[in-house]
C-alpha cells in the first residue's frame, strides 16, 4: 500500500481549501508524562509531510530525527518544537514526540511528497 499522497482538497469553486484528506498511514497513541515515543516514517516516498493531532490542547514537544526534549530552564539552541501542526521528515526518519502532562492522546499522519 503506498503512502496517502499530499494534496490539497479544492473548495466548491475550485480554490484550495487548505484542507487534506485523512492519511492512510496514521499512528495514535496515549502519550505518559515525560516519556518520549518515537515513529519512523514509510519508505515508499522520498520525503513526507507529517501532520500532528493533539488532545485536550496538551503541550507536545516535536522532534525529527532526534528525540523529544522537555526544556528545563532558560531559551537555548534545541532540536525539539511546541506545539507544531505539521513538519517534514525524509524516508525512513524518525518523529519523536514527548509531554509534560499525562495522558494525552497524539496522532501523526504521513502524507507522500513527491
């Protein structure tokens, strides 16, 4: 099965709507306070883009081909985003994400860039 691919959904005018259909690739899990989980990305395309669903308006940290950090002080350099609606990660790379709260659900959707 080859890997949903990005495009956007036309309005009834025939405009972009900005809204894409549902991926066939989807991972969803319950995410514990503190503990990074990671996925790694299909294979059948060279680069995708990933969109992430959040529950409850949760803060997820986001990493690509890293792991999630939660920060612990002042602003430095990291590798690791908050609260982002989407990013890119390559064929085979990992998207690692990780909350400071319990029990949050979070999904990630794999769309084909060509």
């Amino acid at each position: 099965m080859s890997t949903t691919k990005l495009q956007i959904i036309p309005d009834i005018n025939g405009k972009p709507s900005y809204t894409l259909p549902q991926s066939n690739v989807i991972y969803t899990g319950l995410l514990a306070a503190n503990v990074a989980q990671s996925v790694t990305a299909p294979t059948d395309s060279p680069r995708y883009m990933v969109r992430i669903g959040v529950s409850n308006g949760a803060d997820v940290l986001v990493s690509v081909n890293g792991t999630a950090t939660i920060p612990t002080g002042a602003i430095s350099a990291s590798a690791t985003e908050v609260n982002i609606a989407q990013t890119y990660v390559t064929s085979g790379g990992t998207v690692s994400v990780i909350t400071p709260e319990d029990d949050v659900i979070v999904s990630l959707g794999f769309y084909a860039i060509q």
